[in-house]
C-alpha cells in the first residue's frame, strides 16, 4: 500500500514540476491522491492486516489456552491441590492396611527365669464388620501363669472377629475413608470451578490484546493516509488550488492522529505484557494474536442446549453434593454410635507342627458387649449432622436455582453481544458508504475537507466500535463455557 503512495506521489512531483499538466489535471490528480487510500486501504470487514502479513505468525486463541495451561504456575498450584486431595485417600485407606506385630516379654530373678512370652501375628481389619488374624504363642518359665502355656510346641492361633452391633455398618475407620472420597471430589469440583474463572481471565486477556492490537493498526492506517493527505494539501496549496484552511485541517488531523496512535500503542503494550505473564515468556514482535473473523458467529439456541444436564454436572453443584454425601457418611457413624457395641470373635487353635487345626476340639471364642446408658454422644452427634446434612441441601436448591438464572443470563448476554456486533458492523458500513459520498461530493465541489475529515472520523469510531463489540462477543461466549462449567476441560486438553 505504502508503496502505491509513494509511485503516486512520485508521479505527482513529476506532473507539477515538468509544467506539462493544466491546472485541471493537477487538481484531478491532487482529488485522485486525496482519496485513493479510502479504497486502498479499505478497512476490511474482518480487520485482517495486508502489509507484510506474510511475514507475521498469529497466535490463536486455542494455542494461547494451551500455552497457559502448560507454563502457568497457577495450573500446578491447581494440580498440586488435587494431589493432596489423592494423598489423603490414600491415607485413610491405611486404616485397612494388614498389621503384622509381635510382643516380646520376659522376667529372671535370683537365677531363676520366672516366664518368657513371645507372641506374633497378623491382623487384617476388612472395609466390613469383619477382622482378621493368625499367630502364634511361645511361653515358658518356671512361673508362668497355666493360662499362657503353651506347650512344647507353638500354639498357633487363626481366627475372625466380627461387629454385630456396633460397626455393623460402618464405623470410624469407613467413615473417614468415605468422607475422604467425598472430599476429594469436593476439591475436584472447586478446583474445576476455579479453572473455569482463571479461564474467563486469560480469555479477556487475549481478547483485549487482540482488540489494541486490531485498533493500533487500524489508527496507524489512518495515521499513513492523514500523512499522505496532509502532503497533497500542502502541494495544492503551493499551486494555488488548496486554502490556507485546509492546510490547517490536514495539519490538525495529523496531530490527533498521532496521538491515537500513542494511545493506542500504550495500551497494546500493556496487554501484551499481561498476556507474557500469563505464559511465562516474552512474545516476538513478529507474533500477533488472533483478530476479528465472521466466521462461525452462531448464537445460542437455548431450545438446543440440555441445561438441565448442565446443571446436574456443574462443579458449584458438585461441590454441594459431595458435601451431602459427606454429611451423611457422617451421620451414618453417629446412628452407629447408639447402637450397642456386639462383638463376636472365634479362634482355632492347634499345638501341632504341621499346623493341621481341629475345628470345635480346641478353639478360643468369646462375646464383647457394651451400650452407654444416656446415649448422649450419640444423640447430639445425630442432631448436629442431621441440621448439616439440611443446610447443605438447602445450600444445593440455592445453587441449581442461581446456576439456572446465571445459564439464561449468559445465553442473553451472548446473543445479545453477537446482535451488537452485527449492528456495529452495519453501522461501520453505512458510514463508510456515506464516506464514499462525500468524496464524490467533493470531487464536484459541493463539500470540503473539512466535512470529508469528519466523516473520516465518525468511520473511525464506529470501526473502533466494531472491534470492541467484536471482542466483547468474544468474550461473551468464552464466558459462557465457564457459566456452563466446562471451560476447566479446555486447560485438561491443553496439557
């Protein structure tokens, strides 16, 4: 482009300086330099840049999403939350880790061993009522009590104990490791939820760097052809076909375009440096971000969408769920603890070497039983967990209720923003249209440059316009996939 101003104003110098032209040649062609970068430049509808736009690399919005999710220390601080989430799964899994012990005692006076007791086993408590264990005795000494004798050969001992009161259905040990499991969860959709905001904010980072960086060009442009405008006014003026006044306009314009541009270029910089925070490097001066496309500009059509499923999946919603699901694991183990504690155990015993256990000839077995007479611990932990399993419910309607506004609020907003921006577009049209016929006016004398630069300027605001509305539908709908509770899997599928 740059390069058709210049042949033209190379041929220009050559008309007015050879004499060769009439004064209604130079003033057709001074009308011809004048406005042949309207049509040049042209202010393309998409806003896409055409000099040296080989030479640049676009960074698009997906790749921007995918570079955050890979270099944003934030993600790892998300990751990291889920893994202690993991850890204390895993943690209280323990509980039903098999427990291998062994007790060794003995007593020696006077000379004399008194008694020696050694005793091994494992023991493995089973997520149910049910325990585990296998062993062995070996006692001796000259003073052992007969109840711990056992013979001369190991007394080896295999058994199960069982929880038929108490513990039947659950019990501290299940119930820690169920809430842990809802925990998790828990802190999943938190995590989700807080991936869906960190989402929005570097979609409106980007989108905002692609609107200076759209609106820096567009007023370079305008700078370019108000530098342009202002050396053929001065030559017309030189030869006598342009007023000291419309030397002055072009003078003027230049001045406030020169300042947009500095405006515009601070702000550029500015989101760009937000945009290198948020990867984690510095971007190269040849890489330029995604710009306006009418491309796929569809609005939401709420009769299409499954918002009920939306809802039911949402991270807000599932952080209420699991907190109910802990609730009641919790209230489950306080109902346990009004129960009677009914312990049965069974062991067979054998002496022999070759381990052979006679089931009903020699056997240790016994019955445990308990019950706290007020049951106070346990009727207050009812009562407690009972009105938190209630406000958690009542917290969950809460949220399906805002959850549904928000969903409808969203599609209006994006529907909305994408109406805006079409209007704008038009509207951007028509003044480029009414541009066209002002020129054409002046062509023929009945306007000035005075009016041509005005609606130069109105054009200028209203493709500003187009730009902003075009990046605040941008914004709009990447809003949306957060309001909807997916954007999170947009940075999963970026790793």
């Amino acid at each position: 482009m740059l390069n058709t101003v210049l042949i033209l104003i190379q041929l220009s110098k050559r008309v007015i300086f050879a004499g060769k032209c009439s004064s209604n040649r130079i003033s057709f062609l001074f009308l011809f330099l004048l406005f042949a970068p309207i049509s040049s430049f042209g202010f393309q509808q998409n806003l896409e840049l055409k000099s040296d736009s080989s030479q640049l690399k676009t960074l698009y919005f997906d790749d921007f999403i995918a570079e955050v999710s890979s270099s944003n220390p934030l993600i790892e601080q998300f990751v990291a939350t889920n893994k202690q989430a993991d850890a204390r799964i895993v943690s209280a899994a323990g509980a039903f880790d098999p427990k291998l012990y062994s007790k060794f005692s003995k007593k020696e006076f006077d000379s004399k061993t008194y008694y020696q007791k050694w005793e091994t086993g494992i023991e493995y408590k089973t997520p149910s009522p049910f325990t585990f264990n296998a062993g062995f005795q070996e006692n001796d000494g000259q003073f052992l009590n007969p109840e711990n004798s056992t013979g001369k050969n190991r007394l080896w001992n295999l058994g199960v104990s069982m929880d038929l009161g108490r513990g039947l259905l659950t019990d501290e040990f299940r119930t820690r490791y169920d809430v842990s499991r809802a925990e998790r969860d828990r802190i999943n959709a938190e995590v989700n939820e807080q991936l869906n905001e960190f989402y929005v904010e570097s979609a409106v980072l980007f989108w905002k760097w692609s609107e200076a960086y759209t609106i820096l060009n567009l007023y370079k442009e305008l700078y370019e052809l108000a530098l342009f405008r202002k050396s053929g006014v001065l030559r017309g003026f030189n030869n006598g076909d342009r007023s000291a006044a419309d030397t002055l306009e072009a003078h003027v314009l230049v001045r406030k375009r020169t300042l947009e541009v500095k405006e515009s270029a601070l702000k550029y910089n500015s989101a760009l440096l937000k945009v290198q925070a948020y990867i984690g490097k510095e971007i190269p001066a040849d890489i330029h971000p995604e710009t306006l496309s009418i491309d796929n500009l569809t609005p939401l059509n709420e009769d299409e969408l499954n918002l009920s499923e939306l809802i039911e999946k949402h991270p807000v919603r599932q952080q209420y769920v699991n907190k109910i699901k802990a609730g009641k694991s919790e209230l489950k183990l306080k109902w346990e603890q009004v129960r009677p504690e009914l312990a049965l155990y069974y062991n067979y015993l054998s002496d022999k070497s070759n381990l052979q256990f006679d089931v009903g000839e020699q056997a240790m077995f016994g019955v445990k039983f308990s019950l706290p007479l007020f049951l106070r611990k346990g009727r207050g932990g009812i009562q407690e967990y009972k009105a938190k399993v209630s406000e958690y419910e009542a917290a969950l309607d809460w949220a399906e209720r805002k959850l549904e506004a928000m969903l409808n609020q969203e599609i209006l907003a994006v529907n909305t923003s994408l109406e805006l921006f079409l209007t704008n577009r038009l509207y951007a049209d028509e003044l480029k249209n009414l541009l066209e016929y002002e020129r054409r006016r002046f062509d023929i004398g009945e306007s000035s440059l005075f009016v041509v630069n005005q609606r130069e300027v109105s054009f200028a605001m209203a493709e500003v316009s187009k730009i902003k509305a075009f990046v605040n539908y941008r914004m709009q709908w990447e809003r949306w996939k957060a309001v909807n509770g997916t954007a999170y899997l947009f940075f999963l599928n970026g790793k």
